[in-house]
C-alpha cells in the first residue's frame, strides 16, 4: 500500500474482432475500436478507467476513487483526449472506488450507475468503508441508475455487458467489452479481491470467478480494481487462488 496519493495514467487502443463465443454474449460488435485511459488514484492505489468508443468519442468513466487534487489533472487529461463522458460506473460501493462521484457528476453532469445489491453504500458511511479511511462522514451522490445482471451499457459504438461477481460487496460487477474485461475488486493479477468486510463472502467471489470470469475464453484481458493488467488464461495458469478452485 502506498501512502502518498499518486496518478498515473496510460492510454491504450483494443481493436478486436470478436469471436463467435464472445460475439454471442454481445451481438453486433463484430469490429469496434476502444480506447482505454488509465488512471492509478488514490491513498489505496486503486485503478479508474475511462473507456471511449473511438469513433463517437463518447465515454465512460469507471472507479474515480480519486479525491479533488487528482481530479484537476485527470480531467484535464480526460479534456486532452477530446472524449465526453457519459456516466460513472461504479463495480462496487466502496469509497477508494466512488470518492469521486460527486466530483465527476459536478464537473460533467452525469448520472452514476452501481449494481442495485450497492446502491446504499453510496451515502452510508458505515458501510463504504470510508470510517476505516478516515473520513466518517463521506457520502457519494446517490445513483442514479441501477444495475442488474445482463444490462448494456452503451458508450458510442461499444457496448458495455454487466456481469453480477458478488463476493468482494454483494453487488460486485464486472463489465465485459469487446475481449476486454474491468473486474473491479473481484480478480487481480495473481490474486483476488478481500472477503473480510460486510457483506462479503469468499464462497461468493470464488463463485463468481470460477461459474463467470473463468468461462471467458483465456485470451479476455483483465483490468483490475488494483494493480496490473492481465488476462483469463494467465489468471487461469498462475492465480493461485483460481487454480486450486478450478
């Protein structure tokens, strides 16, 4: 863990032509191009993503854990790119993940989205964890959509599936796009998220891993809520945790 805020950002372009296995779990996507920012924020060093469609430079943003002085430089390198966000996804409730909320909504006027099982973490500080942080009273926005297993969300030309992977929050989601997919606290690079907060459950996100992320064909790359990227067939091969379970 580092004690220091830190932001880093890498911009990447996925230009992937689907095959027919992924190509049945997210119809009409046969080629798109998107573009991936990469933004490492915050005392817990989480990953925030913003994710455009190339063509229509309409994006989403993912995880602003970031609090207001990180939040100058990434939305002048958001502004840099020329890409419009739409809406922040949160893949859990957590404050390291969504301390930004409000900032984004402020400067952007967009909605923020979270699974429905999250929902009440967004503005209650006795579950999103932001007493442990110190910070006792914070409290997010409230959403403004809900989310729920199976729902698109549509950013330009890319679509964006949410996949229900409780057990790091009970609503815990990943989101598969193209062969891409942001696994939030659910799957690390060689490890997995942590079961010992409320409402957590290490059977659940062992469930979640092995009946929905592992069935990804191996070549999906992985970004993580921490950490570095990977893939399914790496995490399948190396991650302790997914290879005993498998």
């Amino acid at each position: 863990m580092r004690l220091k805020p830190c932001v880093s950002n890498l911009r990447l372009r996925v230009s992937a032509k689907l095959s027919g296995e992924l190509r049945n779990e997210i119809p009409g996507q046969d080629l798109a191009k998107m573009i991936v920012e990469v933004f490492t924020v915050g005392l817990l060093v989480a990953n925030c993503y913003v994710v455009g469609c190339e063509e229509t430079e309409e994006a989403v943003m993912i995880d602003p854990g970031f609090g207001s002085t990180e939040s100058k430089r990434i939305f002048r390198r958001v502004s840099e790119t020329g890409l419009e966000i739409e809406c922040v996804v949160n893949t859990h409730g957590h404050i390291d993940h969504t301390c930004g909320n409000g900032l984004v909504k402020e400067k952007m006027r967009v909605p923020i989205l979270i699974h429905k099982e999250d929902e009440v973490m967004l503005t209650d500080s006795r579950i999103n964890l932001s007493r442990e942080m110190g910070m006792a009273d914070w409290a997010s926005p409230p959403a403004d959509r809900l989310l729920a297993e199976g729902d698109t969300i549509e950013v330009g030309q890319l679509n964006l599936k949410v996949i229900h992977t409780p057990g790091h929050s009970k609503g815990s989601i990943s989101l598969l796009c193209e062969d891409v997919v942001f696994s939030g606290d659910t799957l690390f690079a060689g490890s997995i998220g942590r079961t010992d907060f409320p409402g957590s459950s290490f059977e659940m996100i062992m469930h979640s891993i092995r009946n929905k992320l592992m069935r990804l064909p191996d070549r999906v790359k992985v970004y993580p809520g921490h950490g570095p990227s990977s893939n399914i067939g790496e995490e399948k091969r190396n991650n302790p945790f997914v290879h005993s379970f498998l």
